[in-house]
C-alpha cells in the first residue's frame, strides 16, 4: 500500500515539475521559480523565420568522387566555422547533390538573407603582393591566409574606425619579416578576393608577425572579416544558386495552426478514450496529458534527458502523430482486460493480467517504429530527421506513460468502490475484486 501511493506521490511531482517547465514565463515569475536561460523550445527555419541559401561548388579541378567528397566535407567546415563564431543558434548546414552538381545548403534561423551571404559567400582569399620593380602591378608572394594564426577586430587610435589585426603563425612571421625587410619605402599589397583592400607603406622591418588589414570597413564588416580569416578561405570557389528568405510570419502562422491541431488532437482523443472506454479511458487521458507535459518538458530540455530539441514544422507533425500513438498501448491493455473481466476476474487481477498480456504487443510495435525512426534519422534528409527524432522521443514517453504511469493510476482504483460500479467500465463486471 505504502509502495502504491510512493508511486502516485513521485508522478504528482514529475507532472507538477513538467507543468512549471511548460508554463509561460511570466506565470513562473509569480511562484519565483527560474530555469536556466537554454531551457526553452528551439524553433527551426520554418517556424521561425530566417534565411536559407544554397550554392554550387566549382569542382572542375577535382577528378575522383572521393576527392570531391573530401573537398565538399572541408567546404562544410569551413562554413560551418564561420557560422558558429557569428553566434547564430541551431544552424543546419549540409551537402546535396543535384544533378551532375554539388551543392551546400544552408538554414540560418532569424538570420536575414543579405546578411547570411555577406558572411559565407565570399571565398576570404588573402594574399600578400609586393610591387612590381619596372611596373605598377603586383607580384604574388608565397604569403597568403594559411599562414594567419588568428584575426581579431581593433580600432585605430587615432580616427576609431574599426580595423582587423592578424597575426601569422611561425613560418609566416618569417616571411612577412624578410617581405618587410627588402620593402622599406614602399607598399605592401593586402587583396581579399582579388581586391586590393591596402596598401600600407612599410616603416621598418616587422619581426613580430603582427600586422594590421585597413579598408574602411565598419564594424559589422570588419568582425565578417574577422570570421572568415579565422575559419579560412572556402576551399572551392562557390557560386549562388537559390536564396530564399521564410518570414517570422509564416512561421508564427504554422506554429498557430500546429497548436491547433495538436490541441483538437488531444480533445478527440480524449473524449473517444473517456466515452469508449469509461473510467479506463478517462485514465489513460489523465496519463495522456501527462505524456503531453512531459513530452514539451523534454523538447525544452527541462529534465536534462536530451538537449533542447529544435522544433521544425515535421517535428510537430510528428508530435500531434505521437498523441494518437500514445494512446494505442492503453487500447491493447483495455482490450485484454475486456477479455479477462468476461472470463470472471475480478479488477485486480483483470488489470495485472491485462498488462502482461498485452505487453508483448506493445513492445513489438514499438519496437519496429523506434527501428524505422533511428533508419530515418540516419539516412533521411533534414526534414525528415526531424520527423524521426520528434517520434523516436513521442514513442519513448509513450510507453512510459502507458506502461508507468497509466498502471499505477488504474491500481490506485483496486480495493476503492469504483471497482464495484461495472457501469464505469463500459463492461459487467463478474466475479469479486480478486
């Protein structure tokens, strides 16, 4: 008895616990409860807005699949650098093939399109020049951004405009020593791209492997900058190919019209369970709000089992799928118990009975879509794996529910006078409470 209601006690605070997570803000605000700032749902592209960009790499110079590959992974990195040190949150970044082509796709949530392309479309090749000895132009040294060690953004003293400082690692302070050395009185050209961003005049030979990129720039340019000479030049040329701006509207209006659906999912479900199946239904809908709160508590990474899951217009498609999924477990246990409350058990041993038969059942079901999500997480496309990963979790708390939660709540009926009222069951019940 005393194991039964320790039971009952530890699933009224799992559920209280779910319900301050899911709550507003500002209603936890009034009961001084604060979580961490990282415990909140995280929005993907489509239901937050953003920019999603897509460009075609140049891979002419590469012969072997194996070689494009490679290059295609470094691509990736090297934007994926760039997009991490902008701070940007749950970016999602992969490679395509389309056609005979190669693509990288980017989705930058509640980042604008114009921004997106300042900061990866530019290859950030940077070159040392010297000038030429009978002419105006340049003459290319050995010099370039693979020998920079870090950038970072500073100001002139003197004007305050933004600046990037570099420093090269131990081969390229050497380099730019001896290019400073033989280049006293005259210019030291500084291309990005192919441009000429300055021309510093060289004072006096530099052997500390500092030097200083001076082009104008405003701040927000000059920390672009920054970024991609820490990440490094793409190591393909790329050329864009589809940009596409989702609205934070449209986002809002999915979200809207998904929390609708989810919401009249759960009534349907709740009013067939409660008028099928009587005060067992009505249980397995408090169990089923319950997998509700817990559901949302883990997406918001509240109870610390996963990190906060970005939530795309699949995800919650397959959230409102699990609602109804959640309930099948209670179904095949209801169904078995029919059957043994007619071979005349009483409650008791009707439920316990019921439980174990239907759990291979349920096991095996379960089973096969915890199989085919970890296939669609997997292999599956973006999208997709979103789909995947929001089911596999909707599964897992599925049973646990069914299987916990909903058995503990139908026990705590055992010995009560409910049991000796058949009418609540939808079903005679014959036989005594055994």
């Amino acid at each position: 008895m005393k194991r039964k209601w320790l039971k009952m006690f530890l699933i009224f605070l799992l559920t209280l616990g779910c319900l301050i997570a899911v709550a507003p803000k500002k209603y936890r605000d009034k009961i001084k409860v604060t979580l961490p700032s990282d415990v909140k749902i995280k929005l993907g592209l489509d239901l937050q807005g953003g920019s999603h960009i897509a460009y075609e790499a140049d891979l002419s110079k590469y012969n072997t699949a194996g070689d494009k590959d490679k290059a295609m992974e470094s691509l990736r990195n090297v934007i994926d650098k760039r997009v991490n040190a902008l701070g940007i949150a749950e970016p999602n970044i992969y490679t395509t093939v389309f056609g005979n082509t190669r693509r990288i796709v980017i989705e930058l949530p509640g980042v604008d399109v114009n921004q997106a392309k300042d900061l990866i479309g530019k290859t950030a090749k940077l070159e040392f020049k010297v000038p030429a000895t009978d002419s105006s132009a340049w003459v290319t040294s050995n010099l370039t951004g693979k020998n920079l060690k870090k950038s970072n953004v500073v100001f002139d003293p003197q004007t305050n405009a933004p600046q990037v400082s570099i420093e090269f690692d131990s081969e390229g302070a050497k380099m730019f020593a001896e290019m400073t050395k033989v280049n006293i009185g005259k210019n030291i050209g500084i291309f990005l791209d192919g441009e000429l961003v300055s021309a510093p005049t060289v004072q006096a030979e530099i052997v500390d492997g500092n030097a200083v990129i001076t082009g104008g720039f405003d701040y927000k340019e000059a920390n672009n900058l920054k970024i991609q000479l820490n990440a490094g030049a793409l190591p393909v040329n790329v050329k864009l190919v589809e940009e596409r701006t989702v609205g934070a509207t449209l986002g809002q209006e999915s979200v809207r019209k998904s929390l609708f659906a989810g919401s009249l999912a759960l009534v349907f479900v709740f009013l067939f369970m409660t008028v099928y199946y009587r005060l067992l239904g009505f249980v397995a809908s408090i169990a089923l709000i319950i997998y509700t709160l817990l559901t949302i508590s883990i997406f918001k990474g509240a109870l610390f089992i996963f990190p906060p899951v970005t939530l795309t217009l699949a995800g919650m498609a397959a959230f409102i799928l699990s609602i109804g999924m959640a309930v099948d477990a209670n179904i095949l246990i209801f169904e078995r118990m029919k059957e043994e409350f007619r071979s005349g058990k009483g409650y008791a041993a009707a439920l316990e009975a019921g439980f174990k038969r239907a759990w291979p059942s349920i096991r095996d079901s379960n089973t096969s879509t915890f199989i085919t999500s970890v296939i669609l997480i997997a292999f599956g496309s973006t999208s997709v794996k979103g789909f995947a990963y929001t089911l596999l979790i909707g599964v897992g708390v599925s049973m646990f529910t069914a299987i916990i939660i909903t058995k503990t709540l139908l026990r705590s009926l055992i010995n009560t006078r409910f049991t000796k009222m058949p009418k609540l069951f939808g079903f005679h019940v014959s036989g005594g409470d055994k």
